[in-house]
C-alpha cells in the first residue's frame, strides 16, 4: 500500500510506521513466551524487560515520533525549523534498528553472572542511540510549539516534547542498573508523554468532530483554549507526583502514599476537565 499511495515526502514516516508494528510483533512474541512459561528465573525478567522496551519505545513511541515531526506543528498552525524532517528521517531509521538491538541485549541480560550485566551495558548504549534520536525529532518540533500562537494543543505539545527526551535518557541509565525504577519510568512515559500526545490530538481534533457550523466550531475551540496552559500544568505536576511516589516504593512508605493519594485525583481531574470540555454541546445555549 506505501508503495502505490504514498508519495517521496512521506515515504519515510509510512516506514517508520512499519518498523513501529514490526516492534508490535515482536512484543506479541515475547509476551507468548511470558505467558506459556517459556522464559523462567532470570529469563522471564529479563523478558519482561525487553517486552516493556519493544512496546512502549517501539510500537507507541516510533509510531508518535514519526507522526509528531509532521503533524506536530500542523496542528499548532506553524511550521517547523527547515532541515527538521531530514534530521528526523535519518535519526529515526537509527532509532529503530538500535531498538532492535537493545531489546536483544535485554533479554540476553537473563544470562546469569558477569555476562548478563555486560549485555545489560550493551543495550544501554542502544538505547543511548534510540534517545539521541528522541531529541532530534522533539526539541525542534517543541522550539516550534513555543514560537507559535497560543492553543489548545500547544501547552500539551509543549510538555510531551519536554518529557521525551527527558524519560529516554533517563531509561539509558536505568538500563545499566537501578531497573527497580523502570515500572516508575514506564508509567512516567504512559502519562507524561502518550497520554498528553492524546489530549494534543484531542484539542485539534474535536472542534471539526463536533462543531456542524464554522461557529461552532470556533466556540469549542476557544472553549478548549481558555485554562489550557492551567490544566497542563496541574496536570504535569500530577505526574511528576505519580511517579516520584512510584519511584519511591517502600522507601517513602506513608509519605509515599499521601503523595499518589493528591497526585491521582489531579491527573484524573486534569484528564477529565478537558473530557467534559470536548464532549460538552456546542451552540448559543451551551457557553461552557
């Protein structure tokens, strides 16, 4: 289908798509192994490692990576710097095939002893690739977002651009030890990066989904754009408290559970708010 549909300029970003579900097969496969007991003792969680690696960089963040260098900056009106979509095909084909090595490298670590922490370094300096790649696609498409008008999107594009790099590099340390911190990072990922990519796409989406006149549409669009920057915020402050108190386990005991107990209800609230904006009617009796 790429090869008859799609033209020169997007050729790329349609390949990059593909190498995000070959990632989605490939975790398909290693969580079979998983859950029928093939990989036991220090395989398993050597697997489970490599599962969480291959679905959440690979299949989700290949798959937002590639959109987000394109569309990312469609959706806040602008354009992004000039050489950002040669930078960014080049790095992600990088990105993909250093992926592929380190999810390797990670369930090679189950190999006990001196051998298992050498294949754990090695795939850090994998992913230390697959990071590298992270920022060459966000910090120009995040120097675009701050450059252009105020949105919506843009407060959300703003921050996911922010948490990305921040996360990747982070998860190259942790690769070489420290993986009691990888749940906190993934769920540091899931909210701070792909569900703000969601509510990124939401706020452009939703006025041409629910508006059926040019008027409303506008009104839901400047609906979603009054408080945006507010709820970001709340919101990033929710998950930096989330995973802190993730991070923390048992070491933080009471102080780590009061913390989740305030940090959960501000993400949901957060979550929820710009839900009931969007979904709310649009027209003269609805001024929300």
């Amino acid at each position: 289908m790429r090869r008859q549909a799609v033209g020169a300029r997007f050729a790329w970003i349609v390949r990059i798509h593909e190498r995000a579900h070959g990632s989605f097969i490939h975790g398909a496969v290693r969580g079979l192994l998983s859950g029928v007991g093939a990989l036991r003792g220090s395989w398993y969680g050597a697997g489970r490692i490599a599962h969480l690696h291959v679905n959440i960089l690979g299949w989700a963040g290949l798959t937002l990576l590639a959109t987000l260098v394109f569309f990312g900056p469609t959706m806040l009106g602008t354009r992004i710097e000039s050489g950002a979509n040669a930078r960014a095909a080049v790095a992600l084909r990088r990105a993909a095939t250093a992926l592929t090595i380190a999810v390797v490298l990670l369930l090679a670590s189950g190999v006990d002893g001196p051998a298992g922490k050498a294949f754990r370094s090695a795939a850090a300096l994998a992913l230390g690739v697959y990071a590298w790649a992270v920022g060459m696609v966000c910090l120009p498409v995040l120097r675009a977002a701050r450059a252009a008008k105020p949105s919506a999107a843009r407060p959300p594009l703003i921050a996911l651009c922010g948490w990305f790099p921040v996360l990747a590099w982070a998860d190259v340390v942790v690769a070489t030890g420290g993986l009691q911190l990888l749940d906190a990072l993934g769920l540091a990922a899931l909210a701070g990066v792909f569900d703000q990519a969601f509510a990124t796409a939401l706020s452009y989406v939703a006025p041409a989904l629910r508006g059926r006149t040019n008027a409303d549409r506008a009104q839901l669009t400047a609906r979603l754009t009054r408080g945006a920057t507010p709820r970001t915020v709340a919101y990033n402050i929710g998950v930096v408290a989330v995973a802190v108190a993730a991070a923390g386990g048992t070491t933080l005991d009471a102080a780590g559970a009061g913390l989740a107990a305030v940090a959960w209800p501000l993400v949901i609230a957060s979550i929820a708010t710009q839900a009931v904006m969007a979904l709310w009617p649009v027209g003269r009796d609805a001024p929300l």
